[in-house]
C-alpha cells in the first residue's frame, strides 16, 4: 500500500498503539518512543526509537507498497498487542 493507502486504512480501522510510541511519516527522528516509516536516501525505511537510543533502522525497502505493507504489520501487531 502507499503512505495515502496506509493513513486512509489507520482512520477508518481507527488503528490505536497506545500512548507509549507514536507515528512518524515525515522524518526520520530521535525522539523517544517512536514507529516510523520514511524515505530518505532513495529507500524507504521503517525504524523504531527506544527511551534515550536513538533511531534503529528495522527494515529498508525500494518499494513504497512494499514498506508500508510492513509497517501496516507493524502497526497493526502494536495495536492488537494494546488492545486485546
């Protein structure tokens, strides 16, 4: 899916990871505590911050469909874990 596809499907299924990690589209950061998905660099890549680490890169991809498919996954496996 595209970043559009995976925003639009996060509102209709009202997608929830709780307050401890939040969703970063636009850049890559260090902040604490957050699941991002972006391109930089000619890839587009998902990542992960823990409280004081810094970024980790946990998957890099040429595909837009491809990484966001992923991090849909992702997404969806943090807000299953939050809600059930």
């Amino acid at each position: 899916m595209t970043k559009q596809e995976f925003l639009k499907r996060c509102k209709i299924e009202n997608l929830n990871i709780g307050d401890e990690y939040m969703i970063v589209l636009d850049g890559i950061t260090d902040e604490p505590f957050v699941l991002g998905c972006v391109y930089d660099q000619g890839e587009w890549k998902i990542y992960k911050t823990g409280e004081r680490d810094g970024h980790y890169i946990i998957k890099a991809y040429t595909n837009e469909n491809e990484a966001f498919d992923f991090f849909y996954e992702l997404v969806l496996s943090k807000h299953n874990r939050r809600n059930n």
